[in-house]
C-alpha cells in the first residue's frame, strides 16, 4: 500500500506544480483584450470617421473619438 500513497502524493505535487506556473496576481478571466471592450465608442466613432460628410472627419468625429479613447483608458489601454 505504501506504493500507491507515493503515487497520489506525487500526482498532488506535479498538481499543485502545475497551478504555481501562473504568475501571482494574473487572473485570466479578469484580463481583457482591446477588441473585446469599448464596442459601442468605437463602433460610433468608425460610423462617424467613414460616413461622415464634413470636409474634415476627424475634427468633425473628435467628441467621439475622445469618448472611445477614455473608454480604453479606463481598461488601463493607451492609445496613441
């Protein structure tokens, strides 16, 4: 019996092995990425930028590309 007591123990510490590969404090299930936030701010400052008939889109959009880019900053994304 003494076999199979070192063999669920060994299995219990390539277990535990394995989950301490994660560095502390990364949970994945709270990271996002930059395609899968701010949908709406940007899906209105893309319709804005590619139908708008001012003489000049981005002065004409910039309320909503503000709004889109505080959007990301809010998800701890810069963008340039």
């Amino acid at each position: 019996m003494s076999g199979l007591a070192s063999t669920s123990n060994a299995s219990a510490q390539i277990n535990n092995l394995a989950a301490d590969t994660k560095p502390p404090g990364n949970d994945g299930a709270t990271k996002v990425k930059p395609c899968c936030v701010c949908k709406d701010e940007k899906a209105a400052r893309d319709e804005c930028m590619l139908f708008s008939t001012a003489q000049d889109p981005q002065a004409a959009c910039q309320d909503l590309v503000s709004k889109y880019r505080s959007c990301m900053k809010g998800f701890g994304f810069e963008l340039a």
